[in-house]
C-alpha cells in the first residue's frame, strides 16, 4: 500500500526522523543537568539539599501530566509544529536558566522545559510510524541510545563546561541548538495536511484516556518503570555525582566520569533485552532483572568497593539489568487496542516520570543525617548519610520486581514493536 510520506526524498526522511531524536538527546542533558548545576545552586541562592531535591524534580511536574496530552497533540498538529513549540519552551526555559537570578524563577524555567520535554519522544515515534512504518522498533531503540547518550554528555561535558565556562554559555549552546532545529523544522520538515489531523475533542482525549487507565497491565507497567528508573531519575541524574565526590573522594570531573557508566549499561541492556526475551517471558525477564539490579546497587552503596574498579562495574551491571525497563511499553501496548497505543505509551510514561518526584525525599534524608560539615560552602554528607537516603532505591526495585508478576503477558516470547526509556 502506498504510504502517504513515500514521495519524500531519502535524505529529507532521514532528516525528519534526526531533529526529534537530536531533541530528544537535549531532553535528556536537561533531565540530568540539576547534578551538574548542585554546586553553583547551592551557592549562589543558599539553598539546603531538600529543596535542591525539589529543583531537580521540578521538571517532572510538567513533563509527567503532559503525557496525557502530548500523544493526541501530535497527533492533531503534527510534529512540526510540535518540534516547534518544544524547541521555544525549552529556549525559554535556558534563558531564564541563564539570567535569573531568583530560585524561584529557576524553578518556573525548568517546569517550562518539563513541558517542552513531553513532546520529545511522542514525535519521534510519530514520525517514525509516519515515514518507516515497519522500522518503527528499530528507530525507537536508535532514539534510546542517543538519548542515553545525551545523558552521559550532560553527566560529563556539561558538567565539565559548568566548571569552566559557567552557566550562561552553556545554557547558550542548548538555546543554540534550539535555534538550528528550529531552523531546520521550520524550512524543511513535512507538514501533515488538514485532511490528515484528527478532529478528535478534548472529550475524545479524555473518553480514551480514561479507558486506557482503567486496563490493569497499563497501570501496572507504569508502576513497574516508575520502580525501575529509581536508579536513573533519583541517584545517576542527581545524587551520582555528590555520592562520589564525598563519599569515594574523587575529584569532580571524575566523580562525573563515575556515574554514567550506569548509562553505558542502561545501554546494553535495553539492546539485549530482545533477544533475552525469546527464551523467558517478559514478566520473568522484568521480575529477574528488578532483583539482580537491588543487588548490585546494594552492593554499590552499602559495601566499601573503594577501587574504581569494582565500582565501575557494578554501575554498569546494575544499567544492564535495568534494560528490562524498556519491555514495560510493549506490555503496556499489547494490553490495549491498536488505536489506543499511542495513548497507552505516554500514559505509561506518565507513571514511569513519577520516580522523578522521589528526589526532594533523598534530599530531605540527607538533611537529617548531615553533622553541619561545609567545605568550601558546599554541606558535605557522611557515607551513613547516603546509604539510610538511598535506601529507598533498592526498596522500590524490589517493589517493582513483584508488581511485574501480575502484569499479563500476552505474547511471552515475542517483542513488541514499541519500546522507550524516557
């Protein structure tokens, strides 16, 4: 069947496919960037670890219920509009970022880029479904890496640019980036025709909303990613950093290098996860993959592993097995009919960004354990403060591990088509 984007050229699909997942990448630096602004937030508004916990966590106030709305939105405007009103809410969200000088104003920044975040991932898996209907896996698990990729840029570069540039050039070459894929959107991107866009009301919206919250294995598998990107979304895009600096006593840009290795496993597993899945089901393969990451990031912070080393690796093992993540959207897909997937996937996503609020909990143990040590005017924790803070995340991973058992398996050895760590 003739698919309606088949006229465009190759080069133009491609480039069409790039601009949402280079965003998508941005999205990810912006997620992980309070780890690398700590020390300058600190210092520069006085502000105490729970409410630097808080200002991480800000973003998700927008981004989680923007789920809800952000599937059907692309669908009606069509992703070009969408890449640019993402872009402009984010540019905005870097400028006050740059030239605040209010905590408050900060925060209003980051829940402005929350919501231009929310729209990173739907677009790709729409034009994806649009211009390579039958590549739509394949695209969805390039867009992983790459923003996984912007994770570790944002763990590493911009951490390290922080330090030596400040934060108003940084936040300068986001705004930059904005700019050239606005640009590029604006003068080359398809447009969907007015015959194409839905003419679904906001009761629509809400009649399939409301249906797909009330499938079980939908609330479930957003229950069961929420659990599992604890490690993601609370230590690795916040704490990471702090808990080597202190705690192993390594020096910034190292303790940088430190925490993306969980990253590089993250990596991994999601790309194994597939094949994994043809001999056990995909409930089992998530209930197992929960219980092996507690382990290992008990290990990490309850056993003194002080060489490199060992550190390294049980990072990398506990990403590997959270890989598993990714198969909580295939569940939740095939939980539904295929007209409501769309919507089953960022109501699952919704849930899953709901880990991203426990930050201001760790922040505020941290508080209550810290003895008044301040170096340099940055508060320092003890490694007692960080193991009884941290160890809500384990708790949650085993949580998680049991919910997944509940989950219907529809298809226990076949991969869905749709999959995303976002």
């Amino acid at each position: 069947m003739q698919h309606r984007h088949d006229s465009l050229s190759t080069p133009m699909k491609i480039m069409a496919v790039l601009v949402p997942i280079i965003l998508y990448a941005l999205v990810y630096v912006i997620r992980v960037s309070p780890a690398a602004l700590k020390d300058y937030m600190t210092q520069m508004f006085g502000i105490n670890m729970m409410q630097f916990g808080i200002f991480s966590s800000c973003s998700y106030w927008s981004y989680t219920p923007m789920q809800l709305f952000a599937g059907p939105l692309i669908d009606h405007f069509g992703p070009k509009i969408s890449i640019l009103v993402s872009c402009l809410l984010i540019t905005l969200g870097m400028l006050l970022v740059a030239y605040s000088d209010h905590f408050y104003v900060v925060i209003i920044a980051f829940i402005l880029m929350g919501i231009g975040s929310a729209f990173a991932f739907p677009t790709v898996m729409k034009v994806a479904s649009d211009i390579f209907p039958k590549k739509v896996t394949l695209i969805a698990g390039f867009a992983t890496c790459i923003g996984v990729s912007g994770a570790i840029a944002g763990q590493t570069i911009l951490y390290r640019g922080l330090h030596y540039f400040g934060h108003v050039i940084m936040s300068s070459f986001s705004i930059v980036i904005c700019a050239v894929l606005s640009f590029i959107t604006w003068n080359f991107f398809y447009s969907e025709h007015s015959s194409q866009k839905t003419t679904s009301t906001i009761q629509d919206i809400m009649i399939d909303t409301q249906h797909v919250l009330t499938r079980k294995s939908v609330i479930l598998s957003g229950l069961v990613g929420m659990c599992y990107l604890m490690p993601i979304n609370t230590f690795a895009s916040v704490w990471a950093i702090s808990y080597f600096e202190q705690v192993h006593v390594l020096e910034p840009n190292a303790a940088a290098d430190a925490s993306t290795y969980i990253y590089y496993g993250w990596m991994i597993g999601c790309l194994s996860v597939d094949r994994v899945c043809r001999y056990a089901s995909k409930t089992v393969v998530m209930s197992l993959g929960g219980i092996l990451a507690s382990i290992t990031f008990t290990a990490l912070v309850y056993f003194s592993f002080k060489t490199h080393l060992h550190v390294q690796i049980l990072l990398i093992l506990t990403g590997f097995f959270l890989g598993c993540q990714v198969l909580i959207f295939s569940l939740s897909a095939e939980a539904v009919s295929p007209k409501h997937t769309a919507t089953a996937i960022c109501c699952t996503n919704m849930l899953c960004m709901l880990s991203g609020f426990m930050q201001p909990l760790i922040g505020y143990i941290l508080d209550l354990y810290w003895d008044g040590t301040i170096i340099n005017e940055i508060k320092i924790f003890s490694e007692a403060g960080f193991q009884n803070a941290l160890l809500i995340i384990p708790a949650f991973l085993i949580i998680g591990s049991m919910l997944s058992l509940q989950i219907k398996d529809s298809a226990p050895h076949q991969l869905h088509a749709t999959q995303d760590t976002d």
